[in-house]
C-alpha cells in the first residue's frame, strides 16, 4: 500500500544560519557536502532550507512474540558486510513474570526481518528464542545497545561492542550474539542513563564516545564522553542541542552520516511529558522526532526547529512515549537508505516501521518558481569533476557559477557561461571541466529554479 499523502509532505524553513568566518578558506577536497545546514551558506537569496520528513513504508518487525511486548524498544539497527542486525528491548509482557531481555532480528536486505531461533535462551515452554541477553534490566537488557566497531586496533574477538545497563555497563562480542562483560563495573557513572545509551567508534576524534541522558534543571537532555578502551571515560560534558525551554530529548540516536562521515546526524526523540491526547491512555506523555546535525559531535545545529517524525493520524502513535528513532540510519539498496522508529508502544500492535530514503536527501536547498541563488564562503576543491544530488521540475533547473575569493567572476565559469541542468540525480556530474581551478581559492554561487539541491562533491 501506498504511504499516505501526509507522510510525505516537506516541511520548509528559513533561517538565518551561522556559516565560516569570511576569512577563513574551506577545504572541501573531495568529501561530500550535505545541505543540512548553512556550512557551505556565506549569503543566500531567494532559497530556503527544506526538511524531508521520513515517508513510512509499513511494518518492519512486529513485537508479537511471548518473550516480547508493548513496551519493547530502543531499537538499534546495524549493517555488518551484507548482513543486518536489529537489537531491541523485549519488555512488557502478558501475564507475568514480567521481564526485559535483549533480542536480535536479521535481514539480508534491511527491509525483510526474520528473529533467528537461536536457543540461547528459552522463555517458559519456547525454548528456542532471539533472545541474546537476560540479564537483569540495570546490569544491561534494559537498553542494550551494540555497534561494530571501526576502530582498526579492535581485536576481532571484541569487534562488536555495546553499552547496557543503568548505569551502562560494557561489552564486546566477536558475532554479535554471544556476548560478555569487558569490565565488571559500570564505565560511566556520571548520568541518569534511564534511555538508549549509545556509543561507536568516532573516526573524526580517533576514540570511542559515548551519548547518554542525562537531567540539566528538570529537564533530559544529553551528555557525552571519550575514551581510547572503551572502559575508562572522560568527564561527560554536555551536547549542546539547542532544546527550546520545556522541551525534553528522551533518546539521541547520534551517528556519523555514513556517506560523509564528517557529518553528525541526530534523531532525538522529542518528549512533552505533560501533554495527553488519549483521555483514557494510563500515562501522560507524548513524542515525535526532532532532527539535526554537528560538525564536532558536541554542538549541533538545529536548522529545522519542527518535528521530523510526526505521530499522524494513528490513534495509537498518540500514547506516550511512542514515535522513537531507532538508531542506525543504514543503506538498503541501490542509492537508497532506510530509517526505523517506533509505533504503538504500550499498545498490542507495537512495531517497528520503516522509511526509505533516497541517500543524502534528508534536507535541501529549495527553489521554488522564482530563481534564488546561494554564495559559498571561499573554498579550495581537489577535483574536477563536480557531482551532484539534486531534483528539478520539467521547468527547474541548477547552475553552478564559479568565483573569485573577492567575488568576482571567473571567465570561463560566469553566469552567462554555466550550463543549465535539470533532472533528477544522485551522482549527476554537472557539465563543466573544474579541472583549471584544482586547488585555487574560489567561491561558488549555486542558483536554483524549481528545484532541490540535497549534496555535491568534486571528484578527481
């Protein structure tokens, strides 16, 4: 079935966005630029920022199984080789005992789940089960939650990880089911830690950090911390999240985006715990899903201020504590990504759903019917090739205008030289040699028309 209309409406937003200093040079090399936020923003007229909220494709994975239930949650979702793995909560159980185990789901694909029997663990007359971990809930199944750790020193008998517990607790696998303590104690103690901890290897800083809640005057909000073996951790120190007042970030789902990784995204779970829609749902509280980006993984810009992830129309999105990112934005498929959050906690239909992406466009720069045009701070590029994701009308286009640092045209490269394209690409080359530029100071101007420009990057 065809995802409702509303789920795949953009949200459009203009702000006045901090870009580098005027004097400062950006050296793009040949990395992939996002429009996330105003990096590549010296001045802009006539554009917009435009979000893209998550358009739903249906149910991944469904709790329906003894072992699981309606509050099962903070769900992390991972691609390692060809193989995916989703690890979530099981937790809120008919009839009791009532307890939180570890389960994990697999798909060749990210978007067909299967839960292996794995009969490591069995649960009342079900002895075989996806069950990987039943501790108790504050020694480490109550968030659970692992990575494959990129670090190029990490043991292959350690080369998954995970914190889990509350206070979180560390531990490493070598596949990712059978797991164990790297450390008897809890390695981070400076938190409330009632949410999905996370941490993975940082590839910017070279080292491990860790995001995890923590309470600033009343409110959650998020900490961080560093470490080099995944035991001993820095002083947490804040995220800087920009939170309007009131207004509380339950999860965090922080991550480096996988086609640039200079690029932080966050997926927090935005929380009002006072709000109620259901008049006879048991617990106030309601949630959608914010969205934004960092440069340092400490302070994040908040480019788009509304939702990213609405509850809808469902009745059932509107009980508390629903509508959470699951962490782990991952590729599935030829140019395409995918998305998981949560629907129906606290209901019997409680599920994971997916949404699928084309990579990249999250965010864009928008034109509408009127040509605007955006200037790039200077900036040095180490290709010729320039390449672009971007979307047009039958009537848009895109041009690419090259400049001096001063802002003076470049011959060969104005405005009345630039060709125009249009069409819909991921990785389009726009149709102009850059080669004589490789390694100059210049500024870009980029006009659009009818059209969204979502990433560029110059390639040898």
């Amino acid at each position: 079935m065809k995802s409702p209309l509303w789920r795949c409406l953009a949200v459009v937003v203009l702000l006045e966005l901090p870009a580098p200093a005027a004097e400062e040079v950006i050296n793009l090399g040949t990395r992939r630029e996002l429009f996330v936020d105003g990096f590549l923003v010296d001045r802009m007229q006539g554009l917009q920022f435009r979000l893209h909220p998550p358009c739903e494709t249906g149910v991944a994975l469904r709790f329906d199984q003894p072992w699981e239930g309606r509050t099962s949650a903070y769900v992390t979702v991972l691609k390692d080789g060809s193989k995916y793995r989703m690890y979530y909560r099981a937790s809120g159980q008919k009839g009791t005992p009532k307890r939180e185990f570890t389960c994990v789901a697999e798909s060749s694909d990210g978007v067909h789940w299967t839960k292996p029997r794995l009969g490591l663990h069995a649960y009342g007359k079900h002895p075989r089960t996806n069950i990987i971990l039943a501790t108790s809930g504050a020694e480490g199944t109550h968030n659970f939650t692992p990575f494959v750790d990129r670090n190029p020193q990490a043991s292959p008998q350690q080369r998954y990880k995970a914190l889990g517990g509350v206070p979180p607790r560390a531990f490493v696998s070598a596949d990712g089911i059978h797991w164990k303590l790297l450390h008897p104690r809890p390695v981070l103690t400076q938190g409330a830690f009632d949410s999905q901890n996370l941490a993975f290897w940082d590839p910017n800083r070279r080292c491990y950090v860790a995001y995890f809640r923590v309470f600033r005057r009343g409110v959650r909000a998020v900490a961080t911390a560093t470490s080099q073996d995944f035991i001993h951790w820095s002083k947490p120190q804040p995220v800087q999240m920009q939170q309007a007042p009131g207004e509380h970030f339950y999860t965090n789902a922080v991550q480096v985006y996988f086609r640039a990784p200079h690029i932080y995204l966050a997926f927090p779970k935005r929380y009002f715990p006072g709000r109620q829609k259901l008049p006879k749902h048991p617990y106030r509280g309601i949630s959608d899903g914010a969205f934004l980006t960092s440069r340092d993984g400490v302070h994040f810009q908040r480019t788009f201020s509304q939702a990213f992830l609405r509850p809808g129309p469902d009745p059932r999105n509107w009980g508390d504590r629903s509508n959470m990112i699951a962490w782990g934005l991952v590729p599935t498929g030829r140019r395409k990504m995918s998305l998981y959050f949560s629907r129906h906690y606290r209901f019997d239909s409680a599920h994971i759903a997916r949404a699928e992406y084309v990579v990249d466009r999250l965010a864009s720069l928008h034109a509408g019917a009127q040509a605007g045009w955006v200037l790039t701070p200077p900036l040095r590029f180490a290709g010729g090739e320039l390449r672009l994701n971007y979307s047009t009308s039958a009537f848009g286009s895109v041009k690419i205008e090259v400049l001096s640092a001063q802002g003076e045209p470049l011959p060969g490269f104005s405005g009345s030289e630039a060709p125009e394209l249009f069409g819909d690409g991921v990785d389009q080359r726009y149709p102009m040699d850059f080669s004589p530029l490789v390694g100059k100071v210049v500024r870009l101007r980029i006009v659009l028309q009818d059209a969204d420009l979502f990433s560029l990057r110059f390639v040898r």
